[in-house]
C-alpha cells in the first residue's frame, strides 16, 4: 500500500519494520493461545483479534530497558541529525533538499520538538529567581502589594526605594497611556492586578506565535534570494526549519546552564556564526553574498519579532482570564 508519496512510504516501512522486530523479540512461542481470544498464534500478532502476543509480567528494569529501546529507536535518526545540525549545518540542509532524507528526522518534527525544549527551559531560567532578588518581587508586583510596599518604604534599601518608584511610574505612565479606550484600559488593568494570569495568557499564546517565525523567516528568504536561480520557497521553508532548530537548541542550552551561572549567556555568539556557515553552504553562495543576506535577515527578523512580542503582548492582555 503506497501513501502517494515516497518520504511517507519510507517513514511508515521504518516504523513498521521496527515494530515488528521489536514485537517478535518478546513474542509468545507459536501455537500458544491468545491472551485476548484464546486463538493458537501463529506470530508476534494474534491474526484473529490483533492483539500483540506478549507476556506484559516483566521485572521494571525490563520494562525501563525496553521503554528507552523504543524511544531511541522511534527517533534513532536524531541521534544522526542533531550532531550534523551542529557541525554541518549546511550539508544537513543540502541533503534533505537532494533527497536523501532516511537518515534524518523529519524537519518540521524537529522543530517541534525544540520548541517545546525552548519554553520548557525558559519558564524554567525565567521563574528562577535568586533569594533576596528585590527587583523581581518589585517589577511584578500588583497595585495592592505595591501600596503595601510603599507603606514599608521606610525600611528599605536606597536601591529598593528607587527600583520601587521606578515600577510605581511605569504603573502610572501604562493606565494613564490606555485611559481613551475603557476596554483597553480593563484589559490592562486586569493583567497588570492578575500577572500569574498574564503570564500564562502569554505562555499559551506564545507556542502559537513562535511557530510563525517559521512562514516569516522563509519569505523573508524568499525575498532575499529573489534572483537566485534553482532556489524554491520550499528550500527556505527546509533551511528555516533546521536553522530555526539550531537557535532553538542554542537557547535551551543557555537557559538551563544560565540556571548556573549568567556566563553561560556568552553561548549566544554561536548564532551568526552556525548561520554563517549554514546558509554558505546550503545556498552554496560567497562569503560577501552570504554577510549580505545575513545582515537583511537580521534586520528583516528583528522588525518581525518585535511586532510579534506586541501582538503577544495585546493578545496576552485581551485573553487573560
């Protein structure tokens, strides 16, 4: 049975292949009645009900064992992506684009996957907060622990004082911004009053918009090699794909070692550098051509990120509950 297309025809014989291998690694002994109907097998799956023939009473190492087995083998290929994502970026691309694709995790699956890997190790470096760290408290604090602040204002630091009315006039300058329009203004009132859901507004929202970094960065591509021949919009969506996955990965790295110390943070010059050689050499341009296009993509993707951080920050303010 074809699916129509080869990539799925090859993904789907992988998974049953190793589905079967796995299945008659733990098979019954054939002629042994089906645990669900009681029907002589015959093989690792019963050909009355479906149902595998195996024995589930293993010890929980076994199962442990067996449990990583799958994993590993589900996704054995990324043990052979994200390395050549790493060190060979270009290449990677270059051969998903010429067809050799077995070896290699589906693209928009591993961009997936680090997405996920990205906002998981974000909330984790964002919500950790060092003991006896007053701007934290300070800069997220609601009107009414405001007010009680103040009331305490007295006993503080000259740094706590002035990080407090720093936060108390940008309170001020954010309602009397939106006071023209009541349901805007409610809106922000709201978020500002119940911050937790704020942030989980912005949390649910911003997978969403993340995943709109994709389509943008590959028509900004598209508009960067407009007069590149052979090049297609598909082969920008495969580049941003596997680029996009490599600066995911770079941030979760940085913010789970950031969780140790900020010098971690200095990771962050690996970016245009991976970029540099992945689009040299997935485009197969020069070095001039590649510096030039690198320069219009930042400037383009800053402008796009910027206007996605204020939709998701209206959109947060309208949504929190």
């Amino acid at each position: 049975m074809s699916l129509g297309a080869p990539e799925l025809d090859a993904a789907t014989a992988d998974a049953i292949a190793g589905e079967v291998g796995r299945a008659s690694k733990h098979a019954l002994a054939a002629g042994t009645p089906c645990p669900n109907c009681a029907t002589p097998l015959v093989g690792p799956w019963c050909h009355h009900c479906g149902q595998k023939g195996e024995k589930y009473n293993r010890s929980i190492w076994h199962l442990a064992a067996e449990a990583f087995e799958g994993l590993t083998h589900f996704d054995g290929r990324i043990w052979q992506t994200i390395p050549r994502l790493f060190v060979r970026p270009g290449q990677l691309t270059r051969d998903y684009l010429d067809g050799h694709r077995a070896a290699q995790i589906p693209p928009f699956r591993l961009f997936l996957i680090v997405l996920v890997l990205v906002f998981f190790a974000g909330g984790l470096s964002f919500g950790h907060g060092k003991p006896g760290d007053t701007n934290v408290g300070v800069k997220f604090a609601t009107p009414e622990q405001a007010a009680q602040m103040l009331q305490k204002r007295a006993d503080m630091s000259a740094d706590d004082k002035a990080d407090l009315d720093e936060a108390m006039t940008q309170l001020g300058k954010v309602q009397k911004g939106y006071s023209s329009n009541a349901y805007v203004r409610e809106r922000v009132e709201h978020s500002v009053k119940n911050p937790e859901a704020f942030k989980l507004a912005m949390e649910e929202w911003g997978h969403r918009f993340a995943i709109l970094m994709l389509p943008i960065s590959a028509a900004m591509l598209t508009a960067i090699f407009v007069f590149k021949r052979g090049v297609y919009v598909f082969d920008h969506l495969i580049f941003s794909m596997h680029s996009l996955s490599f600066q995911g990965l770079l941030l979760t790295t940085i913010f789970f070692t950031s969780l140790m110390s900020g010098w971690f943070w200095w990771l962050i010059v690996l970016s245009p550098i991976h970029l540099f050689f992945h689009m040299r050499t997935a485009y197969r341009i020069s070095r001039f051509g590649t510096l030039i296009r690198m320069w219009l993509l930042a400037w383009g993707s800053s402008i796009a990120v910027g206007f996605l951080l204020l939709a998701l920050v209206i959109v947060g303010a309208i949504t929190a509950r």
